[in-house]
C-alpha cells in the first residue's frame, strides 16, 4: 500500500504540473498535504518518533522544508550571487574565451567534464553546479551552441563525483556503517565513475531525444552583455577566485584526513572549509575584486547580487517544496516499509544492497536518505556473505542514484537551471541517473571478480 501510494502521488503530481500547468511550488505543497492526510488516515503517519495527526502535518511539511534550505539556501544563493557577480564583471566571459582557445569549440564538453570532474571530488553536487554553471552559461553563449550540449557534460559528471564516492555525505556514511576503508573505496569507486562518467557525460547530449530539446538560459542568472575586452578582469584573477572555494572546502578536507585530531587550527579549517562558509569568503573576495578592483563602485555590485536572489527565488522555493514531499514520505514509514519486504529477499549481497538503495531512491526522492537507509539493512550482509565492504558502499551509492524524479530536490534543480518542463526534464535527468546506477552496479560486479574482502 505505501508503494502504491507513492506512485499515485507521483501520478497526480505530474498531472498537475504537466496538464493543469499548476508551479512546481504549489503542487508539490498539495500533493504533500494529502500525501501526509492518508497517513494520517491510516494512522502511519508519526513526527519526532510519536504517533502523528492532523496537529503535526504543518509542523512536518515545514521540517522538510526547513531541512532541504538549509542544506540549499546558502550553497545555492552565495553561488549563484558569485556567478553573477563575475557574470557582470565579465569574470565568467573570460574563463569562457580562455576554455574555448584552449579546446576549442569541439572540444568544449571534454573541458566540462574535466572540470566537473575534478571540483566533484570534493565538492557537493550543488556547490559545484552553481560555482561552474555560469561559465557553462557563457560557453554557450559564446559558442551559440545548445545550452544541453554544454550543461549536461558538466551535470553528469557532477551527479558521478557526488553519488559514487566518499568524501560525499552518502558514501561516507554508508562506508561508517560497512566499516568500510574510505580511501580505497575512493580509489576502488574512481576506477569505475571516471569512465562511466564520462562516457555518458559525451553520449547523453547527442541523443536524438535530448537533441530535439533547445531549452533557453534562464533570465537573472547571467549577464545578457558581452563585456569588451579591454574591460575584461584578468584571466589570473577570474580563475582565482572560481578555485577559491575548491582550495578552501578541498583543502581542509585533506588535512582533516590526515589530521583528525581537535585543535584550534583543526577548529579553524572545519570553520573555513564548511561550504557556506567557503562560498561566504569567495563572495566576499569577489565583490571587492570585481568591483572596487575593477573600478566598479560597490552599488553596481549590489544590483549583481540582487539580480542573482530574484532570479533564485522560485527555483528555492521549488526545491524547498521537494523536501517537505520527501520528509512527509519518510514520516509516513514508506522507508520502514520497504526495509521489512526487503529483509527476507536472496540475491548476490552487492546486487541486493544496489536494489534496496534503488527502490528507497524511487519512493523517497533523496539519494542521501536511500543510501543511508539502505546501508542499515544491507549491513548485515557483509558479515554474512563475506562480501567487501568497499564494493558495497559503492553498490549502495549506485543505486541511491537511480530514477531521479519528482520527489527528487535535485531533480528540480536541473529542471529550473536548464529551463525545462518537466516531462523534458524526466527525459533527461531520470534516464541519465538511471543509466549511471546501471552501469556503476555492472562495474561493481566486475571490480568483484578482481578484489575480495
């Protein structure tokens, strides 16, 4: 019954965004509240782990909310209000011009790969996209190629880094759970995301059913003038200040690894490194160097930031209401539900861990909550089976994955920076995170031919 449930949520979901046109906003509030009224019905619903009724389904709708900001909010704004303030500043038209002498035009979707690649490792999905989605923007304005084209290399390769390995939050986690070695589920997961990654990163754009799609940039987010070059900042400084964060989030990560003990300057890079406050000091850096630095005055730059938030404010709004759909799914024991039918299941250990993360990713929506969700149930199976347990975090992060759809706050990510409509949008995204858990499961399989635990 709660599957069932999910998947006619799910239904009246799309039917009313894509036939009743209603804003994502607004439909994913009421298919939540009603979601939320047939558990109360039924008597599953519960909030902070007690019985819940009709009292407690504001309070629940707003902790998803709540908690899905406040993962969201300053990543996404402090990024994108530095990607329109180096918009403006032409910060973003320089990197372009210079990827583009670099690689050239053919070449620009291995440059996003390349790039996408190397700030994933370290860097959440969100972080990273809104950090190099105005030079993707740009590149496309400067290549007058489709925004696709350019975007889902980078896309792609950003979901790879973020859902196959550690440091990530799921990976992570799951690996604490296994009692797993994080380096060598990194190195074991590298062996595997880097080919995948990209080979799906090149393929997807030139499909044909993502080649008919020719979704437009959306307004506020980048700057609607070429700026002269004279006026242009320097290419030092606009690649500076785009790897700052990289440089403060990375690098805290790295002695944290090698340093874990307290101390204050243990203290001072857990502080520095957190990715708001990283973003925090990059914004920060940017307003002055391209601003006064530039001899812009600040008021302009402000114009740049505001411009940036306005831009922001549905696609926050969207993505918000995403998490209360996914906490009022949890709060109504669908994850419960599934770990009791799962339990008593026979199969290959890193196949049934990969399938437990897959169906909690359908039904939940976040990939954080499948894997995590899913690793106390597999966890069991490592000590009997006598699998690795670096191949399972890696089966249980593949298939946390999978089928990205509406339930998904990333998947209304996608959907409102590359502008699309929904049904376009599962087209893109959900055959794509499909196609990566797929093909992450088969190279797991064959990485377990080669290393045992």
């Amino acid at each position: 019954m709660p599957l069932l449930i999910v998947a006619l949520s799910v239904a009246l979901l799309l039917f009313m965004m894509m036939r009743l046109k209603l804003n994502g906003f607004i439909a994913l509030t009421v298919v939540s509240v009603l979601v939320a009224l047939w558990a109360v019905a039924t008597g599953v619903l519960t909030y902070e782990g007690s019985p819940a009724g009709l009292a407690e389904i504001p309070e629940i709708i707003g902790d998803g909310i709540g908690d899905q900001l406040s993962e969201t909010l300053t990543v996404i704004g402090f990024g994108a209000m530095i990607g329109r303030v180096m918009g403006d500043a032409g910060a973003a038209q320089q990197i372009a011009t210079s990827i583009t002498k670099v690689f050239g035009t053919r070449g620009v979707q291995w440059a996003m790969v390349a790039a996408s690649m190397l700030l994933g490792i370290t860097m959440f999905y969100e972080s990273a996209f809104v950090i190099i989605v105005p030079v993707a923007f740009t590149l496309v304005r400067a290549t007058k190629t489709n925004l696709l084209w350019v975007g889902l290399p980078m896309s792609i390769s950003l979901s790879t880094m973020h859902s196959f390995l550690p440091p990530h939050p799921g990976p992570t986690a799951v690996a604490g759970l296994y009692d797993a070695s994080v380096g060598q589920t990194l190195a074991y997961g590298l062996i595997i995301a880097i080919p995948i990654g990209a080979a799906i990163a090149m393929v997807w754009p030139r499909l044909p059913f993502v080649r008919r799609l020719d979704p437009q940039i959306p307004k506020g987010l980048v700057n609607e003038e070429t700026v002269p070059d004279e006026l242009l900042p320097s290419r030092a400084l606009s690649f500076s200040v785009t790897v700052l964060p990289i440089v403060l989030i990375a690098g805290a990560e790295a002695v944290l690894m090698t340093n874990p003990s307290n101390g204050v300057l243990v203290s001072t890079l857990k502080f520095v490194g957190a990715t708001p406050i990283a973003l925090l000091i990059t914004l920060l850096v940017a307003i002055f160097a391209f601003g006064p630095g530039l001899g812009r005055p600040l008021s302009e730059v402000a114009d740049s930031m505001s411009g940036a938030a306005k831009a922001m404010a549905m696609i926050l709004m969207v993505i918000a209401a995403g998490g209360a759909f996914k906490e009022v799914l949890t709060s109504a024991g669908v994850a419960d539900y599934i770990a009791s039918i799962t339990q008593s299941w026979h199969m290959n250990p890193i196949v049934l861990a990969w399938v437990i993360a897959a169906i909690l990713r359908i039904a939940l929506g976040s990939a954080t909550v499948a894997v995590a969700t899913a690793g106390g149930i597999a966890a069991p199976l490592i000590a009997a089976t006598g699998a690795s347990p670096e191949l399972m975090v890696l089966a249980t992060a593949c298939g946390s994955i999978a089928f990205s759809h509406v339930n998904d706050p990333g998947f209304w990510m996608f959907k409102e920076y590359f502008n699309l409509k929904v049904g376009e949008a599962l087209k893109v995204r959900t055959t794509y995170t499909t196609t990566l858990a797929v093909l992450g499961l088969i190279g797991v399989l064959i990485l377990s031919l080669f290393f045992t635990a």
